[in-house]
C-alpha cells in the first residue's frame, strides 16, 4: 500500500480549466469566501435560492442536542413538488426530465409535465392504499421510470423510501422490510439484464414468507409494474398491478408541505457488524445540499445539458444524483436499464450518442473495465457532446483518470473526483470545475459550505504532506439524522471516535498544497466496484452454512473492481451417523487437497450459499478451505495476513501470532 501512495503523491500532471469553461462555469471562487464566513447562513442562502419553501424558515441550524442535527427545521416544504410541479408552473413543462433507455433498446421520454402527471396519478395509488405521512415503503426495482416516479409519490405523501437494490436477495430484502415495518413493496416482475429478463418478483414472494405463518411481515401489498412480461405467481388481496391502479387514478394531487425535518428515505449500507445500517436522510437540508452540488460540481445548465448518472436508484448515488438533486435543478437526464456490454461492448457510448449526453457520472470501476476493453470501443461512437465527467464510489487511480478525460472526454473535459457516503447524503470532497486546478488521483477539496479535516489519532490536524483519518468537523446540510431504530449505534459508530467530530471511516492524506488524497477504508468494510460491503455479514453468512466452521473475509486488491471479497473458510466435521469417521476422513482430504475437485465444489457452493443469502454483489471471488485462522494472542483473526495470502504477497510480520505455525499451513494449502 505505501508503495502505491508513494506512487500517487508524485503525480504532477494538473489541467487548468479552459478559458471557455471558466467563462461559462456555474460556480465561482467566491463561493468559498461566501461559505467560510457563517457556514449555517450561507446553506440558509442556498436553501432560499435552490428550493421553494411552502412556509419559510427562520432558523438554519439546531446544533444543541449534538450529534442530533436539525437544520431549516421551521421551514415546511414538499420535496415531490420541489423536483417536479414548480417547474411545470415556472412554465418549463415541455423540457424533457427523463430519457429513459431500456437495456433492449426500447425507450421512453418524460417531460417535467408527464413526469409530474405520472407521480400526481402514483400518489393518489398509494394514498389509496393506506400510505400517508411517515410510513414506510420499500422499493425493489430495476432501473425504470417507475422507480422514480415511485420515489417522488412516496415523498409527495411525507412517507418514507426505503429503496433496496435489486440485486438483493430475498433474505436480505426481509430484513430490511422487517428492519423498516415497511407497509408496501413496490416491485416489478422482472427486468432486463445482460440480455435477458431476470425476475424480481419471486424473490419478494419468497421474502414474505420467511419464517412461514408464525412470522408474518408487515406488509399489506405489493405493486407490481410489468416489465419483463416474465409469468409470476399471485397472492390475491396482497399484489396489485401498477398499471391497473395507475389507469384508475385520480390525476389531481395537491402537494402538501412537510416540516423540513421530515423523514425522506432510509437506505441500508453495510457497517462494521453484521447487520446493516438502515441511514435515515430527512428532507429540507438533504435537498438543499443534493441540488447545491449538483448544480455547482457537474456545472448544470438546465435549459442545455443532457446528464447522465449511471447509478442504480439502489445506491445512494441515485438517490442523490439521479432523482433529487437532478430534478431539483430542472435538469434533463438519460436513465438506463441494464447492464453496460448488452448487447455490445460500446452500449453506453452509443447511449451518449444517441442522446447527447453532456455530463457523464460513473464510477472508476466501469472506467478500468473499458480501459481494459480498449479506446477503439468508444471511438465508433461521437461523444463530442461530452463536456465534464464526474467520478465516484472509490479512489480513482490517476491513469484512469488520465484516460477518463483523454478518450472519453476528447482530452479536455474536466474530470471530478467526487468523495462522498451514503450516510455524508450529498458530495463532500471534489474539486469546482472552473475553478480547481485538478489533480488527477485527487479528489482535492472540501465542498463550500463544508468543513473537512484530516486527524491523527490522538485528534490532532496532521500537517501537509502526512495522513490520517478523514472527518467531517461541523454539521452539514445533507447528514444523516440517524440509524432507523438505533440511536445509539449512530452516536457509537460515528461520533465517538473524535467526540463532537464525524468520523468517515476512510483514511487520507493531505498533499503538500493540502489537497485531499483517498486513501480507502480504514474498518472491516470493503469496496467492491464502488460497492460497500461488510466483512462481518459475509462471514456470518459463511458459517451459516452446515459445512463452515469459521469463516474470515478480507478484501483483497483487484484490478478491476478495487477490491474484490476473499474468503477463508474452515470445513466443519459433520459425524455421519451411517458412516462414523466419514465426514472427518473428508475434511483431511480437502486439507490435503486430495480431492481437489471436492474443494472447487465446496467452494462454488459456498459461493452461491452468500449469494443467496445476501445478493450476488457478496459473492467471494474466491474461497480458500483452510484448517486455521491467523489469531493474534487474544484471539483477533489478522486479516492483514489473510490479505496477503489473498493477493498472492510473500505473509508480513507474524509475530503477534499466537501459533506462528499456523500461516505455513494456510499458505501451505493456497499456495
Ligand atoms: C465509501 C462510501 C458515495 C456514493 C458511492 C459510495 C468510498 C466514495 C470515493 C471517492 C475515494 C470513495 C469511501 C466511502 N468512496 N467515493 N471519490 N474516492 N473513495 O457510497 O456505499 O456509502 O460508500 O466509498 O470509502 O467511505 P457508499
């Protein structure tokens, strides 16, 4: 790891902003003079200027109950009405909001005005359905326009989304249904992906009955759009088609205001623990925050640019950065369904093509991925139309950086380097185009309005040219308010670390201008394609399985994906009753890789079991079947050496071990 910080820190390649962008740039530098003087007032500035407040508020922040923020929180407004009619009323109902490109090549356009008729006819569904102010709904869909017209009509009610990736597995959609006492799934039957339909709706079918009759969820329906027309089972007097409701809708639907800190959603991310995190966003500042970054870090000229954010409304990134903050700004969008390679390799550049995308928002994941693929897959297509690109969910390496800008950008878009969490709501870190000088492999500077630090342990501000952990010293707009249901956790996982302090998780270092450098998570938790994922849960998963003992998770560095989940795993000795000694006899087999097929099929099973379990995005890249684990005196699994092991390095220093035998052994058998 020091090697390649070495590395980054001698990157001296920078792009000034072109005269032509800084002329036309959105945000200035005065923007940060404006923000350092009184922060609160400058976000109570941003709040007035970007949104439309039912009733006006007179109070920024409420900072007295630390770390339990409240800002605006006099102030009343509906975020639905703030992303859609007030746009129509200001007499831009015909701009187009979304472009929505399905993964077959079927399409639909909405413009504010049909996108704003569509949630008024969703609300008054889901009003119908018993949803009002407060309740929860759970969303598990593919990437359709239904999900966000979904997501605006539970926020036009005052409910509260609670979006789960459909990548999920049918447990975990339990638990976060449970987690949430949700009322009301919405689900499709299916989507496209790589070429195919793949189902949701037998995955919340299966979730629901969980535990059999004895444990019954919350849930009284579930809303079915149609979109892979794939056959599914039907629960009468529980699922509806959205399409029967839409039709008999209502179309009138009066916005009503919300108090500011009103709940908007709750998205579960993975922690430290097993159990995720459900992180609780509420309205007032949260959109305040999500239209100021997106207006001033992606430069939006809403009556010209076309942007697209390759999230999946699953994440946070499209929460923030496909539905609220986009539509906050009257902005134009493209949103697509599947997969990147269906049903070619250059799909999303035909998808700039074809609509004119002007900024582009992915994560660096995708961006190795085509560079590994090669620049003559882009260059069949004209992405002339593209003048910025953003990045995000990982540190971005600076020749994927360099190459972002150079072949996708023509070499002269800017490139951002957004750093951010599902639990920060909106963009912390990133450079204002037009302004920065950018770095690449940095993703430099504190947003305006927000105060960033790089401590050392003791809590202390390292000087220039050192490292630390990353932290967020002053509340912000957009924060998380909470963990659903766990008041305690959230003060426990965040803010006692550096009391008064926010405590990311991820380490940093400060160049010798001061510039920010990611240097990843500094806890149990991994990235995986800018995905993050929890060491404890994918172990507690493994030994769930009959055949695991013990199992230990490390995130070892992947090329492609930043990190990719590795498994080690200890083979239980089941005692066959027929057969006494046989299953003993097994496990020395495997040990001695005798059989080494048994140890490939032991491994593809457990590889499907954590799929199953927790969603495919868990599933280990490898699995290796140990007889030991690496434990310290007191009994801590070194997942440094695991990690090691795992990336194929000579094993560290183990002199902490408490049986120094015992990596011979491991290494013995993987290697
Ligand atoms: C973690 C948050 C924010 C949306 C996607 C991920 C890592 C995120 C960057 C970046 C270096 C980054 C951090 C952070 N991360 N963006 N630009 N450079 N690291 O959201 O799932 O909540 O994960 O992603 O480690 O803590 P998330």
């Amino acid at each position: 790891m020091s090697n390649s910080i070495d590395n980054l820190l001698h990157e001296t390649r920078r792009f000034t902003p072109s005269e032509e962008f800084r002329a036309n740039a959105v945000a200035g530098a005065d923007l940060y003079d404006r923000a350092s003087s009184d922060r609160p007032a400058f976000w109570g500035e941003q709040a007035r200027e970007l949104l439309h407040w039912h009733t006006p508020f007179t109070r920024t922040l409420d900072w007295s109950n630390p770390p339990f923020a409240k800002w605006f929180d006099d102030g009343q407004l509906n975020v639905a009405y703030n992303c859609l009619d007030r746009h129509v009323e200001a007499g831009n109902g015909d701009r187009v909001a979304l472009n929505w490109e399905g993964e077959p090549g079927d399409s639909k356009t909405f413009t504010y005005a049909e996108l704003t008729a569509e949630v008024k006819k969703a609300a008054n569904v889901l009003a119908g359905l018993g949803i009002g102010q407060g309740d929860r709904v759970a969303i598990y869909l593919p990437m359709i326009p239904e999900a966000v017209i979904s997501m605006l009509a539970v926020a036009r009610l005052g409910a509260v989304h609670s979006v789960i990736f459909g990548g999920f597995s049918a447990e975990s959609l339990r638990a976060r249904i449970d987690d949430a006492s949700a009322k009301l799934v919405i689900t499709a039957d299916g989507g496209w992906r790589k070429g195919k339909v793949s189902a949701l709706k037998p995955a919340v079918d299966a979730s629901l009955t969980i535990g059999g009759p004895e444990n019954p969820s919350t849930v009284e329906h579930v809303l079915v759009v149609k979109r892979g027309n794939n056959d599914v089972a039907w629960v009468h007097g529980r699922d509806l088609w959205w399409h029967d409701q839409i039709d008999a809708a209502n179309p009138e639907h009066e916005a009503q205001p919300f108090p500011a800190e009103n709940p908007l959603f709750i998205l579960y991310t993975s922690g430290t623990t097993g159990k995720p995190k459900g992180i609780l966003h509420t309205t007032g500042g949260y959109l305040t925050q999500v239209a100021f970054t997106h207006k001033n870090i992606f430069d939006l000229h809403p009556e010209t640019d076309v942007y697209w954010s390759t999230a999946d409304v699953g994440w946070i990134t499209g929460h923030s950065y496909v539905v609220y903050g986009p539509l906050a700004n009257g902005a134009t969008q493209v949103i697509y369904e599947g997969t990147p390679d269906a049903p070619h390799p250059g799909r999303w550049w035909e998808i700039i093509q074809k609509y004119g995308v002007t900024i582009l928002y992915t994560a660096p994941t995708a961006i190795r991925t085509f560079m590994k693929l090669g620049h003559h897959i882009p260059a069949q297509f004209d992405l002339t139309s593209l003048r910025l690109l953003g990045s995000v969910g990982e540190p971005i390496n600076p020749e994927a950086w360099v190459w972002y800008r150079d072949v996708i950008g023509g070499g002269t878009t800017p490139v951002v380097d957004t750093w951010w969490q599902t639990e920060t709501g909106a963009i912390m870190v990133s450079a204002l185009p037009g302004v920065t000088t950018l770095k690449p492999g940095s993703a430099q500077v504190a947003v305006p309005g927000i105060h960033i630090e790089v401590l050392d342990d003791q809590g202390t501000p390292v000087p220039k040219n050192s490292g630390g952990l990353l932290v967020v010293s002053e509340p912000w707009p957009a924060m998380l308010r909470g963990i659903w249901g766990d008041p305690d956790r959230f003060v426990e996982t965040y803010w006692s670390t550096f009391p008064g302090k926010y405590f990311a998780g991820d380490g940093a270092r400060l160049d010798r201008d001061g510039d920010i450098w990611l240097l990843g998570r500094v806890d149990d938790v991994m990235n995986v394609s800018g995905h993050r994922l929890s060491t404890a849960e994918i172990e507690s998963s493994l030994v769930s399985h009959p055949r695991v003992a013990e199992a230990a998770v490390v995130g070892a560095t992947d090329e492609t994906t930043g990190q990719a989940v590795v498994a080690f795993v200890i083979v239980r000795v089941i005692e066959d009753d027929d057969e006494p000694g046989a299953a003993k006899a097994l496990a020395d087999e495997i040990l001695d890789e005798v059989v080494a097929e048994t140890v490939e099929s032991l491994a593809a099973e457990l590889r499907a079991h954590v799929a199953t379990q927790i969603g495919a995005i868990a599933r280990p890249k490898q699995v290796f079947i140990v007889a030991e684990l690496p434990k310290t005196r007191s009994g801590k699994i070194m997942r440094r050496l695991l990690r090691d092991v795992a990336e194929g390095r000579e094993i560290g220093d183990t002199t902490t071990l408490a049986d120094t035998q015992v990596m011979k052994i491991i290494s013995g058998t993987v290697g």
